[in-house]
C-alpha cells in the first residue's frame, strides 16, 4: 500500500467537519462569561446554562480572595517574567507556592512547571533512561503515556487498577536487574475510579520501584484535608513523587511535582520541560497560593462537594444511568454510540446544561460517554433541575 503523506493525513481528516455539517460538533464552545455553575455561550449569550463539565471542583475561579490575589501579583510582578526559572524566572512568590505545596503534599520540596502536562512529560522522561522500565496504567491520561514515550525507557502498560497484571509486569521488569518507575492516576479522568494505592504502594515495596501518583483530579477533593489520593489512604510517605494541576480545585494554571528535596533538586536541572520553558506567570502563581489557603480555611467546600457528588450519583442510579464504578466527583454516564452522545449533549445544552461528550479515543470504541464534573458551588436545586432533564433524554433515546 502507498504510504499515506501528510498532506493526505490532513485532507482525510473528516470527522470534525461532518459532526459540524450535521450540528452536532461538541467542542470549543465559546464561553463568554466567568466559569462558574453557570455560564452564558457566545451561540447563546442570553440563556445562562448550567455547568456541568467544569474540573473547577472547589468553585474557586470566582472567589474574591482568589481574584484579588492574582490582581495584585499583576501590579507588583507585571504580566510575565521573560525567561524560565533556570535563569532569571524566580520570582519570590514562586518560592512560596512551592514550600506551600511541599508542606500541602507532606513531602520535602516541590518544583514549577508552566503545565501540569509538562510536569508528567518532565519528570518522567528525566527520571527514566534507556534500558529502564516506566510501567503505566493503561488508563492513565495522556501526559503520562507522552512522558513514557518521550523517556527512551521500556514501557509496559498493566490493565486498569489491575493489581494482579501490575505484578507480572513488576516480576518481568525486575528480573531485568533494572530502575523502575511506576505511575497511576490518583483519580482517573475519564472513569473517576481511585488508584488501588494499598496495593500499588505494597508491590512497589515489593519490586523495588519508584511510584509517582498524578493527583490532577484529587487535589483538592481526596484525602482529609483535601491534600491528595495518598493522603487518602495515609501513605504519603509511601510515595516517591506526587504530581498536581492548578487548573481544577486550584483555580488557577500549572502544575507541580513534590517528592524529597534530593529528587526535586534532581529534577531541576535534569528536566528539560522545566529548564527550558518560560516561567509561570506571577498572577497564575498568586492564584494557586491564594486557592491553597482558602482549602485549609474553608474546609466546608470539600464537604459540600462529596454532598453534591452524592445528590448527583445517587440521582443518576435512581434514573438507572450507567455510571460505572466512579468514586469522585467525576461521573460518566455511558451511552454507547458516538452520534447519539453527541446529540444528547446538544440536546443537553439546549435544555440549558454543559457537559462534556467524550468518544475513542479518550475511550473504548463504542463506549462514547457523557462526562459530569460536579462542583462544591452547585446548589441542591440545580442538581435536581439536571436530573430531571436527564431522565427526559433518557427516556425519549431508550438509554434507561
């Protein structure tokens, strides 16, 4: 067969511009006002609509401490700091969000990064080398499988929270008398399942291994005070590195890597996606600080969130939603064939309520769904209001 060029790559790239032809292209809706529990659509700017696709589990993108503190790092800092950290980057206040994220997480030190994608792509492609093993859960979201390729190191990928296939891999890699580094989601993203982390830490223990917790989506909503998957279950000690992103309960953009000073120490100057990337901005950095000390002040809104997550899932399994074995306030609620997800999700925003449709590959093929984020801000009220416009769909497409 004749090898396909780029340009042939491009041209035959169909889908987006069918979905669009056929109105039911889901993606890059403008926003036209503050992410909140409600917002308005630039299609729509006169009809608030119900957010339920927001990673801002906390509410936090709109509390006035939050602004106010990213307001005024503009007016001492300027907008940026035009270079990378490595150089003449530093500003204090980058300093004091990491020992603040160090003592947050329970571990020594912590390190920037401009994304938390870029904190997966650094470090893991810093921490492992040729003729080294990164084992990966074959959920795991996709900065961590770019960091595995970016590695040189040898992958391999155990089923999903799959204890029994983790420790095949560890026994095949270990025999090898090699590093081995193991990552997992805390939470995973599209399935909102916890990390099996009593036994993912006993066999690392076990093998020798290093373990690195991404803890996007637990940050802020797992553990006692909000302080992440190994909080969780108490064994932050236990692991190595634990990785976050500002952008859901932190109200802000970047993330982060905290672990024990000799590896953050290790990280700076090895990680080329730190080294070599411009500095997070003041305002960014001030955000997620301010976010930080709200989580510790007003512990209540985590209490609000499991309350609402609850309301939300309880609600869905009434209906009889299939929503899978979620354990977070992330709730996918399956609904099969790719078109139908897509038009329910219209039908969704029509009816004044914003989810996110998720299809293959984010997902098995023909197990497209429909992805619920819940936030401590949402009401009882428009929970219930969602609900009901739920059961409507569900019934009119035979999903319950």
């Amino acid at each position: 067969m004749k090898n396909q060029t780029l340009t042939n790559r491009i041209s035959d790239f169909k889908i987006a511009s069918e979905l669009q032809e056929k109105g039911l292209y889901p993606y890059f809706r403008e926003i036209i006002s503050e992410q909140d529990t409600t917002v308005f659509l630039k299609s729509n700017p006169s009809k608030p609509i119900l957010m339920l696709g927001s990673n801002s589990y906390l509410g936090l993108t709109n509390h006035p401490r939050v602004k106010e503190a990213s307001i005024n790092a503009i007016r001492k800092y300027g907008t940026g700091c035009g270079g990378s950290r490595f150089l003449n980057g530093t500003l204090d206040i980058h300093v004091e969000l990491e020992e603040a994220l160090a003592d947050f997480t329970q571990k020594e030190a912590a390190l920037l990064y401009s994304t938390g994608f870029m904190v997966n792509q650094g470090v893991i492609s810093t921490l492992v080398k040729k003729n080294d093993y990164v084992i990966s859960d074959k959920l795991n979201h996709a900065s961590i499988i770019d960091g595995c390729f970016l590695s040189h190191g040898k992958i391999l990928r155990y089923n999903h929270n799959d204890i029994s296939d983790l420790e095949k891999k560890l026994i095949f890699a270990s025999n090898e008398n090699c590093n081995i580094l193991v990552v997992t989601d805390g939470v995973f993203s599209m399935e909102g399942d916890i990390a099996n982390l009593p036994d993912i830490v006993r066999l690392c223990q076990n093998y020798n291994a290093v373990l690195m917790v991404d803890d996007a989506h637990s940050l802020g909503v797992l553990g006692p005070n909000g302080d992440g998957t190994s909080a969780h279950f108490n064994l932050t000690n236990k692991v190595d590195l634990i990785m976050g992103t500002f952008s859901k309960s932190l109200a802000s953009v970047g993330g982060f890597v905290a672990a024990d000073r000799e590896i953050i120490n290790y990280l700076k100057h090895n990680s080329r996606a730190h080294i070599f990337s411009a500095s997070m901005p003041p305002a960014s950095a001030a955000a997620a600080l301010e976010a930080l000390k709200i989580i510790k002040d007003e512990p209540e809104r985590i209490q609000k969130l499991w309350a609402n997550t609850a309301r939300m899932k309880d609600g869905l399994k009434t209906l009889r939603f299939s929503i899978g074995s979620t354990e977070s306030p992330i709730i996918p609620v399956t609904i099969g064939d790719i078109e139908k997800t897509f038009l329910i999700s219209k039908l969704l925003e029509e009816a004044g309520v914003f989810v996110n449709p998720v299809a293959a590959p984010a997902v098995p093929p023909n197990r497209a769904l429909i992805r619920l984020s819940i936030m401590a801000t949402h009401s009882f009220e428009q929970i219930d209001h969602a609900l009901t416009i739920f059961e409507k769909l569900g019934k009119k497409f035979g999903i319950i």
